[in-house]
C-alpha cells in the first residue's frame, strides 16, 4: 500500500481514532483464523481433560456453552493464558509490511513492538456478551499500554 492508498484509512484513524485495514489474503485469514481456534480450544482442552466437539461447541456461541461445559471461565482466560509470543509463519503474518506501513504513517518515528512484561505481544480476549470481559473504549490507551497503538483481529 502506497500513501495515497493509506489516505483514506488514516483520515479515518486520525478522526475516529480507529480505523479497519485490508491487510489479510484469504489464505492468511484462514491460518489465523485457525491458529486462533486451536489455540482457544486447546487451553478449554486442557483445563477439562476432554476433547471439545467443535460443531457442537463452536466457539462464536461459546457464551452459550462455557458454564455447561465447565469451563472456569476467568481461570482459564487469565493473561498467562492469553499472551504469547509468535514465532514462524504466525509472527510474519502478524507483522507485516502493509501493517508496518500504516502504523509508519501514523507514529512517524521509530516503531516499537511492545509486550506485555512477562507475557508476549499477541493476545487475545474471550468476549461473553454482557459479562465485561471486553475493554471499554474509554480505555484503548491506559496504564502500562500508554502510547501503544493495538491491533485488533476479530475472528470469527
């Protein structure tokens, strides 16, 4: 993407203080998509001791099966469950240089990957609808995160 193609999205990001980017090909969203779904069902996995049926617990619907299924919700998504630090394909896909592009744009000085301390720099958060498992936008830039500019992949 050159500057003329960012335009539009960091008028966006500079009047709203977000924007959406177009920076995954299909295949990309897909390995994402799935690394994210592993890796979900994975800590489920361990913390029950059982295999999870996927069709019968898909993960978009988990709001509605986490308490049957047993799962100790607030244990099981603590930070040291949430965060890592990716390595291969994952860590090249993450940082790329469409997404390096625009955040070169926006800051314009040095870029930093920052980390949680002790954590990684790639995390995720289970949502259950009204149970504030999200952050408020009041708080996109609060605390030790000051200054940082996140990255959000929803997926599906």
């Amino acid at each position: 993407m050159n500057e003329h193609q960012l335009s539009p999205y960091l008028a966006n990001y500079k009047k709203n203080g977000f924007t959406t980017i177009p920076v995954f090909n299909k295949d990309e969203t897909l390995f994402l998509e799935n690394y994210a779904q592993d890796w979900l069902y994975g800590l489920i996995e361990k913390q029950s001791s059982k295999i999870v049926d996927r069709k019968r617990y898909p993960l978009d619907q988990y709001h509605t099966w986490w308490e049957e299924y047993g799962v100790d919700h607030n244990e099981l998504f603590r930070a040291a469950n949430r965060y890592v630090t990716p390595k291969g394909e994952l860590k090249n896909i993450l940082l790329s240089e469409k997404i390096y592009q625009f955040l070169r744009a926006v800051q314009k000085d040095d870029l930093e990957l920052w980390a949680d301390p002790g954590l990684g720099w790639f995390g995720f958060r289970m949502v259950r609808p009204g149970m504030n498992d999200g952050y408020p936008a009041s708080c996109k830039n609060w605390g030790a995160a000051a200054g940082v500019i996140s990255i959000w992949l929803p997926i599906k």
